[in-house]
C-alpha cells in the first residue's frame, strides 16, 4: 500500500526534523514525503533538505505566501503546491502537520485498517500533547474525529468528497462529506501521535471568526451552530470565543458567504449533527 504524504510548514524549524526522523524510520516506509515550506523565515528549509538529500522519496517545495498562521485557506493551498508535484500512484495520501512524533509502527496500522475495510475512507491515532512531563490526550480529540495534524485518506475517498477546501472547517467537511458518500471512518486509540505544539496556539486575532464562517459555509444553520460553538468555547474555557463564533456565522450570512457543500449535503449534515447531539443526550 502506498503511502503518500504532504505536510505544510511555516517555520517548523524545532519540530519538522523530529517529524521526519520518525516518518522515514517507520515500519512501512511512505513511498513519498513533500513538504511545503510556505514562506518561513527560519531554519526549515535547511533542515528538510538536509533529510532530502539523505533519503530520495523526501522531496522539499518552497512557496512564498503570507507569514500570517491562519488556519484553513493557507494551509490547505500550501497542501495543495506539494501535493501537485506528485504522481497519481498513491493508495492513501496523508495530510500531516509539521509537528508531530508518529510511533514507529504508525503506517503500517493504517494500512491493516485500509486493507482489512474496502469501505475505510479515513483513519488516523491520536494526538497527544505534553503536559508538566506527562504526555496526554489532547482535549480536542474525539474518538469520531480525525484531527486535522493527521488526516490520511484512501484514494477513492480523497477524489469523491471533493479532495480538500481551502477554508476553516476543511478538516470537519472532509469527514462529513465522506459519511454522506458512504465512507467510513476510524481513530485507532492505540496509535499515539506526539503533538509538539497545541492546536490553535499560534493563531492571530485575525483568525477568531473564521470558525464561525465555517459553520455558515457547511450549512450548519443557527441553532446546530449555537450548540457547536458552545462546546467548544466550553472546552477552551473562553465565553469571548463564543462571541466570536456567533459573530463569524452572521458576518458569513451578511456578506452571503459561499457555502462549502450542496444543499443536499448540507441536510445530510444537519441530520447528522441533531442525530449526533441527541444521540449523547440519552447516554
């Protein structure tokens, strides 16, 4: 099985060679590795080349883009420079973050998942993060949702959904999309990913409605949006988050925003949600 993977990075310089040294001493090694060095100012480039001219299939892409960290549109289009420079021979790509420690025998689960499920469209472990010396689950896992540091696709699913949008929320529509299409997803709680930096830490003020504008565009309407966005201002434990949140739908309303999904999707979704949010209400 063919593993192809694309990891954007801006200014990873401390962390980006510890992704590679764990991903080319994997037990099934990828067959390709492109990363994107998308405008850093630091060491990265050097150290990816470094790795390049070790190892063949690790390959380095430089774009030039803005140097704010916002998440979504820029990460995806950074994605999108390494991903085509690759071949069409791809069993399952990969989206990973620049950050991130894989066990050693990381791939070769995934792809025991893939082959043992012709209906497997996503999978993924889980992200840890360090907390006074102790690694622990990242607060925002959950065990029906692959995380956006380490997304990996089978081909089918990859080209059915869409492949990936340039938008906040990239990383929840993926999904949603694959489970209108009929995918399935996994998230093996044996696998534990390292995550060096939390989710969120560099991002800018000019970030704080996007997420927001993403529910808009995945044609969440106001009510699953409200529920959304209190979980999670709940779980960053900021009531200024759920402003935000609020805010970012109603400016993407105003402005009539492009949605991200049909509206046939776009009901799927919301079925989706309500059977979801339901479904925890009587557990």
């Amino acid at each position: 099985m063919n593993f192809y993977i694309v990891i954007p990075a801006h200014n990873e310089a401390d962390a980006i060679g510890l992704t590679l040294y764990a991903l080319v001493n994997q037990t099934l090694k990828p067959k390709q590795i492109v990363v994107v060095n998308d405008n850093s100012t630091d060491t990265t480039e050097a150290v990816v080349d470094g790795y390049a001219q070790k190892h063949e299939f690790i390959s380095l892409v430089n774009i030039k883009s803005s140097d704010e960290h916002l998440p979504g549109t820029k990460i995806i289009n950074a994605f999108y420079k390494g991903f085509e420079t690759l071949d069409e021979d791809y069993d399952i790509i990969c989206k990973f973050d620049a950050d991130l420690i894989f066990p050693e025998n990381y791939l070769e689960e995934l792809a025991k998942h893939f082959n043992t499920n012709p209906k497997l469209g996503m999978a993924s472990g889980f992200c840890y993060i360090e907390k006074n010396g102790d690694w622990v689950l990242e607060n925002l896992t959950r065990k029906d949702h692959i995380r956006g540091a380490l997304k990996a696709y089978r081909k089918a699913c990859f080209l059915q959904i869409g492949k990936l949008k340039p938008s906040m929320g990239w990383d929840t529509v993926d999904e949603l999309l694959a489970k209108y299409y009929g995918w399935d997803i996994l998230t093996d709680t044996n696998l534990h990913v390292k995550h060096l930096k939390p989710t969120g830490v560099n991002y800018n003020e000019a970030s704080k409605y996007l997420q927001g504008e993403a529910m808009y565009k995945m044609r969440y309407g106001f009510i699953i949006t409200c529920i959304s966005a209190l979980k999670l201002a709940y779980k960053k434990r900021s009531i200024t988050l759920f402003k935000n949140y609020i805010a970012g739908y109603f400016k993407a309303k105003k402005e009539k925003v492009n949605f991200l999904v049909s509206e046939d999707e776009g009901k799927f979704i919301r079925s989706l949600r309500w059977k979801g949010m339901l479904g925890k209400l009587k557990v």
